[in-house]
C-alpha cells in the first residue's frame, strides 16, 4: 500500500473594512482597507496610516467604533475578537481634543483633554495640569441650558483662555517655578492665567447674580445630579464633541489636607465654589449667616488685591518650618490676665434682651479654656466654669469714643451655640484678652509666636478709629457693594443702605484676617450649615410596586 501527506494551508477570507480618517476632514470619504478577522487592530491602523501617505506623529490616534460607542484600545486584539465585520463603521481620531472647561470663579479654559479614558482618569489629568491636588474631590458637569435673548448673546462673548499648547513637565506634579508649576512659568501668558486662577475675582456684579439661574424647589436642587458626567465612561461615550463646555466642580464634599502652601488654585476654586452656592441659595443660611459670608467676601476681595500672590512656599523654607515647631518649647500658657465684668447667656439665640448688668469676676487662660471665678483668691479652687474656646466665634464689640471695650463669643456647644459677653477696662485689655480669644478658637495657646503680633494687630485698629472715628466707616460704606455680597433673597428684603451697617459690623471681627486665614474661614462656616453636602434625588418607583 502507498501512503501519502498531504499539507493543507487554510487562509482565511479577506473583506474591506470602512474607516473614516479625521485628518482628511469631514467631507472626505471614508477609506477602504482590505483586512482579515485575524488581523489585530495595531495592523489596522498600520494599514490606514500608509494608505492616507500622510508623516505626523499618529502615537495619538485610535480607533472608535460609532455604532456600539466603543473605543478599540488594545491594539494586540483582532477584529474577530471585538466582534467587528464588514458593516462596522470605524473612524481614526485623535484621543486628545480640545475642550473648553468652566471653573468655579467663571474663568474658561481652553485645554487638552482625554476623550479616550473614563471621566474620572480625563479629570486626573486636568488636575495634574492645573496644580490641583485630590483630583478624586471633582468631577464634570454638563452646563445648565439658559435661553438668552438676541441682545444678550450679541452683549455677552465668552472670553476663553487658551491652553491647549500647555504640556505637564516630566518631574513632580507640585514642583514650582516662581512660586507656580513649571509648565505654568513658560511664557508671561500662561503665568497671568495661572494667578488668575489662585487669586479669588471682585465680586459679580448683582445684576449677574440676578440673572443667574437660582433653585426654587427641592426639585430643581435634584435636577443637577442628572447632569454630571459618569465617571467611569469616557467623553465621546457621553456624546460629548471636541470644543464642547464642560464644568469643572467639586463633587464630593470631603476636603483633604487643605494646604495654602500647596492648594493656592484648590483652595481659591473651592471658594469660588461655596460663595456661588451661597450667592444662588443652593445652601441654605440664616441672616446672620449671610452678614457674616457678606463681610469674609467683601475682607477677601480687599485682600486679594493687596497681598502678593500666589501662596506658595519654597521647600527648604518648609524643613526649617519643621524643624522650628519641632523644638518649639511646649508649655502651658498659664498666665492669668486679670479681668473684671462678664455677662454670660447660656443660651443659643436669646430672643429678648435682658437689663441684667455686667458683674465682676477673675478669669484665667489655661490653653484653649477661659475659667472664671468670684474673686483672685479662690482661683486655687474649682471654676464657677470653664469654657473652651477652641472652634467658637469671636467678633468685637467696640466703640472707643465710648469706651466701650466688648468681646462677643459664640461658644459651640452640646445645645447649641452659648453666647457669651466680656467687658474689659481699656483698649491694652482688651487687646491681650481679643487677641487670646481669637488664638483659641484656632487651637493656639498664649505660648503661640504669633500672640504678641496679634496684640499689636488690635492695637493699631483701636489706634486707626482713635485718630479718625468716622474715615474708615465712610471710606467703607463708599466702596462696598451689598448687593454683591448677599442673595437675591436680601436685595428684596432690605435697602442697600440697611444691609451696609450690618454687614460692616460683621467685618470688624474679620478685618485683621491674613487672606488663608479668611478663606479657610469662609469654607469651615460653609462646611457647618445644615445643608451642607446634602444632595437630592429624583426616585421614581412603577405603579405594580405602589399597589397594597
């Protein structure tokens, strides 16, 4: 018997794949490439690239799968595996477009975004470029849809500030260059943004405000969860086309390690954040609550136009600021100031007001606590009460044509906030106690460096309204704009020349505030009122469910 081998070679069947090159331009007809289902998607794009005869870079192309709204970016897996055939329509695009993204203080940017990637890994680099730390803490939003008149869209032209030639360095994120990121420091363009970026802006103007759309119910307050963006899905997956405008805004209500060394353009953004939702009712406040978001504004923006920007620090500087508080002498600030009228309420709110007349007591600093007794003597013995000051209120109550030398504390307590009056004899006591105050509702101690500074602080504003009472309140009440300052709500409510006392007697307690000082201020109210981070929902159950 004869026996015989046979070698059979199986090839399979070739077919022409559609794909659309976007460097063609839109009008340009799709190309045909011969391909097998063997072949893996880098070969594919091998083939269309030497077809178009076009040299450039391509490392940034991919391909994207319009009818299933798939991006193809494995390039080692073969058209079978994806499950792709000849009725597939491809297209070869770039990754990276350009996008323009609205920050929380309303500047634009034009910049380079990742179209390709989940949301969550496109808000990284956006974070990344901007020098903004806990990327996790932001997420994009859709713009809420406005109708404008004919008149208002030929007045209002979006003014966008080009980004899109802007490339993170190689080393660090947080490595500065005169006091911001390398790539930031390139050109006297790109560094103009960047302090616009770390500087909080004036105040809008109240028409703006006006004109801004405002929540009215619990509904509308829902309807803004429909337009964030999944995180876990990339941008053209949610339809969203180069040059689109998104927003940029913080999500997640949980602030990490906020440091004004690092975080200038966090902290700014932040905010600009919380003075909007304040400014548009989205966070419900007291009046008292507004004054005193009214006065931090109005402190800020006078601020930020004189301090030198931004907040930034060198890194050996930052060691010898360690080591400094490492042998920092810790002791017990146990000198007693003495102290001579108090009158105490020790309840949230008094609704009425009381004759009851200022009596006379010793008091002592132990830390962060203030202790009070009936006389020196009996100081050795146990307080009549002790009351930490850390985390309260402290605003004066001054008048020194009056000789009137008050301290008000609002002291947090299990039932609410304790308020509490103290009456000192002349302006050097009252200077060392409202300076002692305002270091214990931060924590610090009389021990603290920064006490004798802050004594002095005091001394100089009780010196400015001695020498000129009146100057400073009317150079004030001229250049403050209350509208500017306070919701909508409250230019119905009262007349401009009713809300400025007001709100000038909750600036005096934030005027000697340094600018990170007054910022983070702003945000720890913000982040105590009751509404803060609480979020709404639309849920809708089937009728089969609701019936018993």
């Amino acid at each position: 018997m004869m026996s015989a081998i046979f070698s059979l070679s199986v090839s399979m069947a070739a077919w022409d794949l559609s794909v659309t090159v976007e460097e063609l331009g839109p009008e340009a007809p799709p190309l045909k490439v011969s391909v097998t289902s063997d072949l893996h998607i880098g070969g594919v794009i091998l083939k269309i690239v030497e077809k178009t005869q076009i040299k450039k870079d391509w490392s940034d192309h991919a391909l994207w799968w319009e009818q299933k709204q798939q991006w193809l970016l494995r390039p080692s897996w073969t058209l079978e595996k994806y499950e792709i055939h000849a009725d597939a329509r491809l297209s070869l695009t770039r990754q990276h477009k350009p996008l323009r993204l609205g920050l929380p203080n309303g500047t634009t940017l034009r910049l380079q975004a990742c179209f390709s990637r989940p949301v969550f890994q496109t808000v990284m680099g956006v974070c990344h470029l901007l020098n903004l730390r806990h990327p996790e803490e932001l997420s994009l939003l859709r713009p809420m849809e406005v109708k404008k008149k004919k008149k208002d869209k030929e007045a209002e032209e979006e003014v966008v500030y080009d980004l899109t030639g802007l490339r993170t360095s190689s080393g660090p994120a947080h490595t500065l260059s005169n006091g911001m990121p390398m790539h930031f420091a390139d050109s006297l363009q790109t560094e103009a943004v960047y302090k616009m970026l770390s500087v909080s802006l004036p105040a809008p103007a109240p028409e703006t405000i006006t004109k801004m759309p405002r929540p009215t119910s619990l509904m509308d307050k829902a309807q803004v969860h429909s337009r964030w963006l999944d995180s876990s899905r990339s941008l053209l997956q949610q339809g969203v086309q180069e040059h689109d405008r998104l927003l940029l805004r913080f999500k997640y209500y949980c602030f990490h390690d906020l440091d004004p060394k690092y975080d200038a353009v966090r902290l700014t953004q932040l905010y600009e954040q919380a003075r909007w939702a304040i400014l548009l009712e989205d966070v419900d406040c007291t009046e008292e609550e507004m004054m005193l978001f009214a006065a931090l504004q109005y402190h800020i923006g006078k601020v930020s136009l004189s301090e030198p920007q931004p907040m930034t620090s060198c890194p050996a500087m930052d060691d010898l600021d360690s080591a400094l508080q490492c042998l920092e002498v810790k002791m017990e600030a146990e000198e007693s100031i003495t102290y001579f009228v108090l009158s105490h309420f020790l309840r949230p709110r008094p609704k009425r007001l009381t004759l009851k007349g200022y009596k006379q007591f010793w008091f002592a600093f132990n830390n962060t606590s203030i202790s009070y007794y009936k006389s020196k003597e009996e100081s050795l013995k146990e307080p009549i009460q002790q009351m930490n000051l850390k985390g309260c209120e402290v605003a004066p109550d001054v008048s020194v044509a009056g000789q009137k030398f008050c301290i008000r504390l609002l002291i947090p307590g299990a039932e609410g906030m304790n308020e509490v009056y103290l009456r000192c004899e002349n302006e050097l006591q009252y200077s060392r106690w409202m300076a002692a105050c305002r270091l214990a509702s931060k924590g610090k101690t009389l021990a603290d460096s920064s006490f004798s500074s802050e004594v002095q602080n005091i001394q100089s504003f009780l010196a400015m309204q001695r020498t000129n009472p009146g100057a400073n309140t009317a150079q004030t009440d001229d250049s403050i704009n209350t509208y500017s300052l306070v919701s909508p709500r409250y230019h119905k409510k009262y007349k401009a020349k009713q809300l400025t006392p007001r709100i000038l007697e909750a600036y005096q307690n934030v005027a000697q505030l340094p600018l990170t000082d007054a910022l983070l201020r702003f945000l720890q109210i913000w982040q105590g009122l009751p509404d803060f981070g609480v979020s709404y929902f639309v849920v809708r159950w089937p009728l089969s469910s609701m019936v018993m």
